[in-house]
C-alpha cells in the first residue's frame, strides 16, 4: 500500500493510517502549524476519541501547542461536538479534535476548530496549510510556554445545553436501542440514562481502542448488522446507529427496518423548517433528491454546495444565521442553529424523538408519508491522471441533463440524477444515483463500469 492511499493531508486537515502513514511529526508539525494560526491569549480545547493511537497523538498536540505559547485544556475522550460546545463555554481560541470518526480503527486524524467552535473555513484551512508546508511555527521561549489542564466537566456541561433547548423529561418515555459502535457516545448516553431517567438500551457500549465492533460508520447496512435486528424483540420505539465520534447518526424504525443515512436529513427538515423563521436548508450536490420534496412542503429552499464540512460551513458564513433552518449531508451529519450549526448526532437523535413526540406517530408512520427514492453508492479506486479524461466522457454521454462540475460531476433529471466525484479523504471516486421510486440499478452499472473502464 502506497502512502498516498494511507495519509491525507488536505484543507480538510490531516488523516491516515497511524504508523504506516500518519506519524508523529505529521501531528507535531500540523498541530505546531495550527498553533501558530491562532490568535495568542485564550485557551485551545483538545479532546480524543478511544482509539489506541489517541493517547500517542495527544501528547503531540498538546506539547506542540504549549510550544507555541497556548494554554491546553484537555477534555479527555469526548465527542467533536463536546469540544465545539466547550470552546464557546470557554471563549476558546480554537479545539482540536483526534479522531478519525467513521474510519477504522487503524485509522486516526485531527480536526480543527476555530473560537466558535466550528469547522474552519475554506480560507483558513488554507492558511493553516500554507503555515504547516512552509513550516514557520511560532515556538516560545521557556518562559513564555503555556500551560496543560485537564477537564471533566465537558461531558455534563454539554448534556445541560441540549437540556435547555429539549424538553428531555418528555422523551424519556421511549424506549430506544443505540448501537453506540464502541465509541463516544456510550459516555454520553449513559450520563444520559443516570441524569435524565431515559430508557437508552446500550450496545457495543465498551470503549474500543485497537479494534471496533463493526466499521464506524453510519450507513443502513450497518444498522442491518446488529442494531435493527434487536429493535423489535425489545419493544423498543426506535434504534439509533453511532460512528466513533457521535457526529453522524443512522437508524432503524420500531419495526426493526434499517433507514437509510440519507433520510436523517430530510426528516429533520420536515421537523424543524415548520418551526424555523430562516427557510433555508444547505446540504451537498450528493445528499437525496427527497430533500426538495419536504423543503417544498414548507416554503423552504434547498441550497447544494460542494462535498464537504469546508463547503457547509463557507456557505453558511454566506447567510445570517436566522435565515437558516439547518444544514447536513447524506451520511448522517446534520447541523442545527440552536447549537451554532456543530454537527452532532447526540441533538440529530433528541430531535427525532421530539418530533415522535409532538406528533404522536410512530417513526414509520412518519416516513410512509414521504415519496420513495431509491439510492445506490458505490466506489473505486482511480488514477488521478485518469480523472479529467472519465469526468468529459460522462459530460459528453449524458448531454440531456443538468449539469453541474463544481464539484466533480453531478446530472440531473426532473426524476433521477447521478454524482461522480473525487473522495477528499480517500484515493477513490464516488458514484452515487437516487432515483425517485425503483432503483436506478441500470444507470449505476452503466456509470461504475464506465469508471472501471478508464482506471
């Protein structure tokens, strides 16, 4: 395996596989980069999910941003979204999160956050990458290094800003089965469970480290492996899939029937455009079709940016926050304005409920009222010198529909389309075509072998 195919060192930030290809001096000189791009004077909030490499790539981060002066508090294993609420409670100048999220286990990555507790912008990422390639670091003197302190309070802190915007004592009647995929979230929802009497069935909840119970990632097939199968024989109201990092959400229905990732987001739309002043939802040029179709219901706008958190969160900076109902993709991901747009599966979960609640029904009697889509995702590994000459073939072929290149290659139709595009995070391409009613099983062979054909 190439070290290409093992580390990733983009705008998005730095990601790999730890010892073969992310190492030590990959995460001291990225955090060293990260803080000399911040602003001296306030603190920079660290936390970790509970993967074996964490404690290694932890000393990095904090040594390298005490090297340049900042004052480090360290959260321990928590969530991204504890981190982000965290930085704000604290007027932090920025976080770090070390995780890898929805990767495997070998995998370990670092995510920055700027002192509002979101992703940073497409500018800054920049920045931050132009300062970690030159590598011009703001080292201290001896006397001028900051300060390490540790922080248990995150976990509670974070519970109360989601008490003040649910009404949890209503939702804790359900009865709800969460593959927490032995990742953060079993902290949370067990301080959930003892805090609030909520009936939370936890599985998978022992914290991993060199191994996971299944890939952490959020997709229907997983949520078929072990979660949905339980849903039923416990009576429960609704099951709910975790990756690592509590971010990203999938889930089941009372029936046991694995939903797809893309649904969580248009399901939230449905809850909260009737709720929300601003109107419109931002999401990615590969999210479902479906989306339209509930905005449309509300008088909402659906807004479709690039692939990517960089892109959400430029878009976002292009509105005022009170003309925003949400944002999201098709994995699960979805962010809120009552917590400052985090992506954060924990609140994705609370808002399902709360919509069960305030509407009486159950979550299959809620989807049965939405129009069927059908989608199909698949993936391979390309030649990057391969790419422009595949992306104008698929132009030229499929000529009768709307095309949009700003990323990759997306086409529409009043009923179907299809998105090719270059992963940000992996040496693949993305095939994705939804298709409103049966599956486009057709159109998808046709497109995955002609990307076959010119790898």
């Amino acid at each position: 395996m190439s070290t290409g195919k093992i580390l990733r060192i983009s705008q998005v930030g730095l990601r790999g596989v730890v010892g073969r290809g992310l190492s030590a001096s990959h995460v001291m000189d990225f955090a060293s980069a990260f803080g000399t791009f911040l602003e001296p004077g306030r603190p920079v909030v660290v936390g970790r999910d509970p993967r074996a490499s964490g404690c290694m790539i932890r000393e990095g981060v904090v040594g390298a941003l005490m090297a340049c002066g900042h004052d480090v508090v360290d959260l321990g294993v928590v969530s991204s979204p504890v981190i982000q609420h965290a930085i704000v409670r604290m007027d932090g100048a920025g976080g770090i999160s070390i995780s890898a999220s929805h990767n495997a286990a070998e995998w370990n990555a670092l995510r920055f956050f700027g002192p509002r507790g979101v992703y940073l912008s497409s500018a800054e990422s920049s920045e931050l990458l132009d300062i970690y390639h030159l590598k011009k670091f703001r080292y201290q003197n001896w006397d001028q290094l900051g300060s390490l302190r540790e922080d248990a309070s995150a976990l509670d802190a974070y519970l109360d800003d989601l008490a003040r915007v649910y009404e949890l004592d209503k939702l804790r009647r359900f009865k709800v089965v969460v593959d927490c995929c032995n990742g953060t979230s079993s902290l949370i929802l067990r301080r959930m469970n003892e805090r609030f009497g909520f009936q939370l069935i936890l599985i998978n909840e022992k914290l991993g480290s060199a191994t996971f119970a299944h890939e952490p990632n959020t997709s229907s097939a997983t949520v078929a492996l072990q979660l949905a199968p339980l849903v039923k024989p416990l009576g429960a109201d609704a099951g709910f899939l975790f990756d690592a990092d509590s971010d990203r959400i999938a889930f089941a229905t009372e029936e046991g029937v694995p939903v797809s990732e893309e649904v969580v987001l248009p399901l939230l739309a449905d809850y909260l455009l009737p709720k929300a002043a601003g109107k419109l939802v931002i999401t990615n040029l590969s999210s479902t079709m479906l989306l339209e179709e509930i905005a449309a219901r509300h008088s909402g706008k659906v807004i479709r940016v690039p692939v990517g958190r960089q892109a959400a969160i430029d878009a976002l900076s292009g509105y005022r926050p009170e003309q925003i109902a949400l944002a999201g993709e098709g994995t699960g991901a979805v962010m809120m304005p009552q917590f400052r747009f985090v992506y954060d599966g924990i609140a994705s979960m609370l808002a399902i409920l709360s919509m069960m609640e305030e509407r009486r029904q159950t979550l299959s009697r809620i989807l049965a009222s939405y129009p069927p889509y059908s989608i199909l995702k698949g993936e391979l590994p390309i030649s990057s010198s391969r790419i422009p000459a595949l992306m104008m073939d698929l132009r030229n072929r499929y000529a009768s529909g709307t095309v949009d290149s700003t990323d990759g290659l997306r086409v529409s139709w009043p009923d179907h389309w299809f998105h090719v595009r270059v992963s940000q995070t992996e040496p693949i391409i993305r095939v994705i075509v939804e298709q409103r009613g049966d599956a486009p099983v057709e159109l998808f062979e046709s497109l995955m072998d002609q990307v076959r054909s010119l790898r």
